[in-house]
C-alpha cells in the first residue's frame, strides 16, 4: 500500500512521511508533468507540433471533435424547428448525450475494470479501483453511486445548456459563423475554446475549494481518490451546473453550432476519459488513444494542487502548481497543513 493522502476534511491531518515518488505510483508520464508548448518562449516548434499530434489527432479529444462533426451537421443540425421550445428536438438532445456518455464512460470503465482489458499497463494509482461495499456511496458501491451522479446531474447539465444554445442559434440571438466566410476563426476557436475551458474550470475550480463550499458541494467529487471513467462527471448538481456552464461564453462568441458542440463533449466525454485512472489505452502492443490526465490525477491524490488543466498553467502563475514530484508534494502537504492551522477546512458533519 502506497502513502496516501487523507480527506482535506479530517480533523486530525496526519502527515506521514513521504515515500518517493515511485513507489506512489505505479505509472506516470516523465516528470515535470508538463503543460502544453503554447507557453514556451521563444516557441519551441517541434515540441509544438508533437503535441498537436498527440493530442488533437491520437488523443481523446479527436473523438469529440468527430463526434461534433457528426451531430451537427447529420445526426441534428440546428434547424428553424429548434426555435421553440418543443419537447421532440429537446429530447433528442438528452437521450443522445446520455447515450453517448454512457457509451465512452461505460465502455472505458469496461475496458479498464470490467474486463481487465490491459491489466495495469498506464494505470497511475497501484490500488485497485474500489469495487467493494462502501458506505461513503449512494448505493454502497463507488460505481453505482458515480453513474448516477454523471447521469441525473452530469449529462442532464450539459443537455440543458446544449438546448439553451441551440435556441440561441435557431433565434439567431448569436450569430452563426461558417466555415467559408471566416475560415482561420473557425478552425483557430477549437483550441482557443479548449484554452477558454481551461481558464473557466481553473476559476470554478478554485471556488469549489473554499471551505463552505467544499463541504456542501465539491467533497462529492472528491470521495472519488482512486478515480475511474464514472467519477469525471461524478458532481453535486451546482457543480455539474458551474462546471459544464462553460459552454455559455457562445452566447457571446460568433460560432457554429459545432464549436458549442465540441466543447460540450470535452467537458462531458473528457471528463470520463481524464478520471480513467490510465494514461493511454493499450491495444495490440501499442498506445491505441491518449486519454488520462496526470496533472489531474494529482488533484485527485494531494487535492490542494492542480485546480486546473494541462491546457493552460494558471496553476504556475498562482502557485498551486504540483509537477508530480517529491517536493511539489511536500509543498502541497505544508500549503494544507496551514489551511487546516488557519482553520480554512471545517470538520465534516
Ligand atoms: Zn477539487
Ligand atoms: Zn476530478
């Protein structure tokens, strides 16, 4: 067993001594965990470009920019119909993203949990997802309890904005942006939109964390240490709320309808992929799909760190920043135990 880090919740925080770093995880990705190259000065064009591969076309999030492809312009594109409030389209929307998270949740905990698909290659914590009775969640079982969480809340938040805009559209209260009259826009607002995300989760993220709010609303997503697909969109319904909200800078952005879409299965699909505990799936002898996330993973673990994402480092500019080694642990480790000094956590109850 691997030192662990407690709930920032626990009265008495005990500070056991800190194992190194690899025999905390099974695996990790090279330390530093890095950021993306957009922030490099003077630009660093090759590992630029190696990251564009990576992860836009062998990642994740290729998937969801298919995915968006497809539903807006074949499976329901925005049409003059979606201009009223008329239960027929709206439905559509529901049951296809609860379809389509219970598809890339369901199959990835599958993957991993269900049939061991790769054992522990990529997997980042050594413990064994918690399949056992827990009374720490709904239904005595993590699993259970997660589903139900991603798909009353999770699904459910994402599906009332994504109607919300489609109404935007249709009423032609935002304009809609093609591809022939402002092609470099169009293209450029996919990653401008992943950096706006990064900027928006770090912000509600770091509002999650304060005390009263912890307590009542984000503590949900945190019972989930040893994370698995199920647990991304795991949320209190006033996170799922502020989390996917996100979507809602097109009310003032000129987009398509496939931007908004995009973003929405990068916030719900992501979210699956990011909690799956493993870094890459692994198939036939080789990395199929990139699909964790390391840097959230050690949110997950030390919790006073990495409020943010890889995309874009607000965690450096405001210190809060863990790279995945022994120091950053230390440093996370002594900024808690201050907060529990300064009587910032208030005991659970
Ligand atoms: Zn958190
Ligand atoms: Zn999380």
């Amino acid at each position: 067993m691997t030192t662990t880090d407690a709930d920032p919740n626990e009265e008495t925080p005990t500070q056991p001594a800190i194992a190194p770093m690899s025999s905390q995880w099974h695996w990790h990705p090279d330390l530093p965990v890095k950021y993306s190259p957009y922030w490099n000065w003077p630009p660093k064009f090759g590992a630029l470009g190696k990251w564009i591969w990576t992860n836009w076309l062998l990642s994740d999030r290729s998937i969801f920019l298919l995915l968006a492809f497809v539903v807006a312009f074949w499976m329901q594109p925005v049409g003059p119909e979606q201009a009223n409030l008329d239960f027929g389209w709206m439905a559509l929307v529901f049951i296809r993203n609860w379809i389509f998270l219970l598809i890339v949740a369901g199959g990835l905990h599958h993957w991993f949990y269900g049939i061991d698909g790769q054992g522990k290659l990529l997997k980042y914590d050594p413990r064994p997802y918690m399949k056992r009775k827990n009374a720490l969640f709904k239904f005595g079982y993590q699993t259970w309890d997660n589903i139900y969480y991603s798909m009353v809340f999770g699904a459910t938040s994402i599906s009332i904005f994504e109607c919300i805009l489609r109404l935007a559209y249709a009423n032609d209260f935002v304009g809609t942006l093609s591809f022939g009259a402002h092609p470099i826009w169009f293209v450029l607002l996919f990653p401008l939109l992943a950096l706006w995300q990064s900027f928006h989760f770090y912000a509600v993220h770091l509002f999650l964390h304060q005390p009263f709010i912890y307590k009542h609303v984000h503590s949900v997503h945190h019972r989930n240490v040893n994370t698995g697909p199920w647990s991304g969109m795991s949320m209190h319904p006033a996170e799922s709320l502020g989390y996917t909200s996100a979507v809602l800078v097109l009310l003032i952005l000129p987009s398509h309808p496939v931007h908004m879409l995009f973003l929405a299965y990068w916030l719900m699909i992501g979210a699956a992929s990011s909690h799956s505990g493993y870094e890459a799936i692994w198939s036939k002898d080789r990395q199929a799909l990139l699909v964790g996330a390391f840097f959230h993973q050690l949110h997950h673990r030390y919790y006073e760190c990495n409020y943010g994402n890889a995309e874009m480092p607000w965690d450096k500019w405001f210190g809060t920043y863990h790279d995945g080694s022994d120091d950053a642990t230390k440093r996370t480790r002594d900024r808690k135990r201050e907060m529990h000094a300064r009587g910032r956590y208030a005991n659970p109850n």
